[in-house]
C-alpha cells in the first residue's frame, strides 16, 4: 500500500492504454523519430572515421527522411554540424561558453510553462541556481530514498501481476511502466492519472492543472515527496534575494521531469533487458552473480543509449576539431557514435559488461549530465533484480516476435516477449 496516499493498485492501469502510449512505432512518438528503423551504428562508424566533425545533422547524415523535432531542431536557418567521435563531442559537453544549450538567454519568468523554459534549456548561472534546488533530492544518497518510497513496491505490485502468467511482455508491460508511475508517485498523483499524464505531455497547461491542487495542499502541508521539495525550494537571485518558486516554476520542473525521466528510463531499461535475453549465458551470469548487473546497465548506456543525439548552439566563431563553426551554429552530438569510438573503447561494438569500467557519454556531460541519472540506475537495477528473484527461467519467448531496437533520437526495443517458469 503506498505510503499516505490513496488505496491504489497496479491494476489500476488500463494495459491497452499503456500500450498504446509506449508503443515506440506509435503516431505519438513519429516526433521523435520512431519510425527509424534501421541500425545507424555501422553508419556512424563510416562517419567517425572519416571526420571527428561533418556538416549536416545527425538525422539526415543517417539518412532518416522524417520530419523530427528535436532539441537543435529546426533552426532551418542557420548551418547545422554533427560530432561523432568521443573527444568531440565530450569537450562541447564541457564547454558550455562556446556551446550553450539555448539559443537566447532564457528571461527568469515566463508566461507558459514547458520543457523550452526548463532548466535543460537554461545557461550558465542561472542553470546553476534552478539545478542547485532539486539536485539535493538526485544524489546518490537519495538513492535509498527513491527505491523504498517510490520504485521498489510499484515494481513488485507490477510483477505480481505477471509471475503466473508464464509469459509476458515487458517492454511496456513492465519497462514503460515503472519510471511514470516512479515519477508520478513521487509527485503525489495517484496511480490511476499516471497515464493521463503521460498521455498530457505534449499540453502544459492539462498537467498544471492535475499538478495545481497537489501544489496547493503541499504549500499547506508539506510532505515527503518531490512537490513539497520544490515548494520550500528558494531560489537567490543575483542580488541574494531569496524567493520561493511560483506555481507556473513548479510546473515547469514537473513536465521537465516527467519528459525527461519517463520515457528514457522505459527504453533504457528495455535496452539492458534486451541485451540480456539475447545473452542467455551473460543473463545466466548475472542472476547468479548480482553484482553484474550494475555493469550491465553502465554498458548498455554506452553501448546502446536510448537518446543517442543532443545538440549546442554554438555562441562564438570557433575552430573545433578541424571544422570552423560560426557564431549562431548547431552542433550535433551524436553521443551513440561517441561512445562506441576505438579510440577510447577496444571492441566497442560489443556489448561486454566485464569491459574495464570508462566513463561514456550515454547520461550526457558537463554541466548538464542527466540530473535524474541515479534515480534511473536505481530503478532499472531494482525492476532487472525483480525479474531475475521471481521469474525463474525468464528467456526470450521462441515464437515470438524478436525485440528489434529502432528510433532515431530516442532508441528503444520493439517488444520483449518472454516467458519463465
Ligand atoms: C536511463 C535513463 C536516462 C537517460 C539515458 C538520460 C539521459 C540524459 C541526458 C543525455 C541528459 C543531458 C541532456 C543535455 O546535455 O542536453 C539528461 C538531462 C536531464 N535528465 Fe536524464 N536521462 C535518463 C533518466 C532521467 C530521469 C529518471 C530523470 C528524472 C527523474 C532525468 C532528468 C533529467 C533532467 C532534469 C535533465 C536536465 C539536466 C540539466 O539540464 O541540468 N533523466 N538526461
């Protein structure tokens, strides 16, 4: 039972919904390149070695027709380039004076609330001071905090659901629906609104209002959950005023987090699994040996991150890895090619988990690493445990259709049929 909010069960869930809302092939998800269908990988390589720095975009350098919208998409205005070896795309990273992350300097209020007003899209200081007041609630100390209030009973209460089954599908019976119900929950919104939100995405102004009376009860009474953190957060501005975000702020960091950490999550996680059941002796490995599952999951985000591709825009006319960029300029960076570059990694096509652990790109770098990147170890590392303690003899299911991984800017499996016992 959830921990002071209402009676709710996994069965609360419309399973037809949630397939329809996580189907990566889906009309949803076009957007961001779903229907890319084929393995860029082999591409990249051609790419990387050729040139540390092409002109063109990632998206159309891999041959993909579609019309994406992305983070350093559009702009058809102005000359866009692409990075693709790790040292490239690694200094950008660390760069963020050459390479901001918006065009403009975001003004500190606005009208609509939304990812374009988000931290993500924010430079320099004041990214720093929106950062600054939820990081407390990401480090890995929180990890604890996350997996025994928000992960670890949604997690069971899902394969409940599944153990006598026999078989199952757990792309989005399972992967999907984990990290939206992680983040809803730790907002305080009932299980059952977990898919609305998630349906809401793309409307601001529906999720502000599911959001609107949580916001009120938490300024009254404040909790343990995220929502209360940020309604006690207080934000100093330059002069050192202190002041406590608006709702319209609040609102903000919600869509953020529920942008950010739903989605990439649910394929991240399906990408270990995958790589996983088609491994059965690394699989088998790994259930009998636990410890390797946390390098499990380090080497799918290297191997395979689910977004492979973010973008700077460059701020000043620079000269970057034998490419001269001018002020105005997008750089691509495709981190997928980066983190299978040979200059860093021996036999980087190779999904190994034993490899020699290296920092790679696939949670980002720099000032904007992926704020929620322990919170998504966690739960990965608890929902793989889950399934590896209770489905025993958990494999690929032979008659069913193979998990293919396809998307351009955020890579996922198809499906992943398997059945146990
Ligand atoms: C395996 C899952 C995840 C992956 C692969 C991932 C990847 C990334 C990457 C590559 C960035 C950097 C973007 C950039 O530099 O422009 C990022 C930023 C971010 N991520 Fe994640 N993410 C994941 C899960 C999560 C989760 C679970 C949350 C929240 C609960 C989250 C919240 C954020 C936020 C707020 C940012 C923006 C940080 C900033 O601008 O300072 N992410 N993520």
């Amino acid at each position: 039972m959830w921990r002071g909010d209402p009676v709710t069960t996994v069965q609360g869930l419309n399973r037809d919904r949630l397939k329809e809302l996580f189907d990566l092939r889906s009309s949803y998800n076009t957007l961001m390149g779903g229907d890319f269908q084929t393995d860029p990988y082999p591409l990249w390589a051609r790419l990387r070695a050729e040139a540390p720095v092409h002109d063109g975009t990632v998206h159309r350098l891999s041959g993909y027709s579609g019309e994406a919208f992305f983070q350093g998409l559009p702009f058809p205005e102005v000359p866009h380039f692409s990075a693709f070896t790790f040292a490239a795309c690694d200094a950008a990273l660390r760069d963020e004076v050459t390479f901001a992350s918006s065009p403009t300097v975001l003004g500190e209020s606005s009208e609509t609330p939304g990812f374009e007003t988000s931290m993500l899209s924010m430079n320099g200081a004041m990214h720093r001071r929106y950062r600054a007041l939820v990081q407390p609630s990401f480090v890995p100390a929180k990890a604890g905090w996350w997996i025994t209030k928000w992960i670890e009973e949604t997690v069971q209460l899902l394969v409940d659901g599944l153990v006598d089954q026999g078989r199952a599908e757990l792309n989005v019976d399972f992967c999907a629906a984990i990290p939206i119900l992680t983040i809803t929950h730790s907002f305080g919104i009932p299980i059952e609104q977990a898919l609305e939100v998630r349906a809401s995405l793309s409307q601001p102004a529906k999720i502000a209002a599911m959001l609107a009376p949580i916001v009120a009860a938490r300024r009254e009474d404040p909790q343990d959950d995220l929502i209360s953190v940020l309604v006690q957060a207080e934000l100093r501005d330059e002069d050192g005023v202190h002041q406590r975000l608006s709702d319209l702020e609040i609102y903000s960091f919600a869509i953020l987090l529920l942008l950010a950490g739903s989605g990439t999550t649910w394929k991240q996680m399906g990408i270990v699994l995958t790589a996983l059941l088609e491994r059965p002796e690394l699989l088998a490995a790994v259930r009998s040996d636990r410890s390797l599952l946390r390098p499990a999951i380090e080497e799918a985000l290297r191997w395979t991150p689910t977004d492979p591709m973010f973008s700077r825009h460059v701020t000043r006319d620079t000269e970057f890895f034998g490419k001269h960029l001018p002020a105005g300029s997008v750089l691509h960076l495709c981190l997928g090619a980066a983190n299978r570059d040979p200059a860093r990694w021996d036999r980087p096509d190779e999904f190994d988990p034993r490899r020699p652990v290296k920092r790679s790109l696939g949670f980002g770098g720099g000032f904007h690493i992926c704020l929620g990147m322990h919170v998504a170890r966690a739960e990965m590392l608890v929902g793989i445990g889950a399934l590896l303690d209770r489905l025993p003899n958990l494999r690929l299911d032979p008659d069913g259709p193979q998990p293919r991984y396809i998307g351009m800017y955020e890579r996922g499996a198809t499906e992943i049929p398997v059945v146990f016992g």
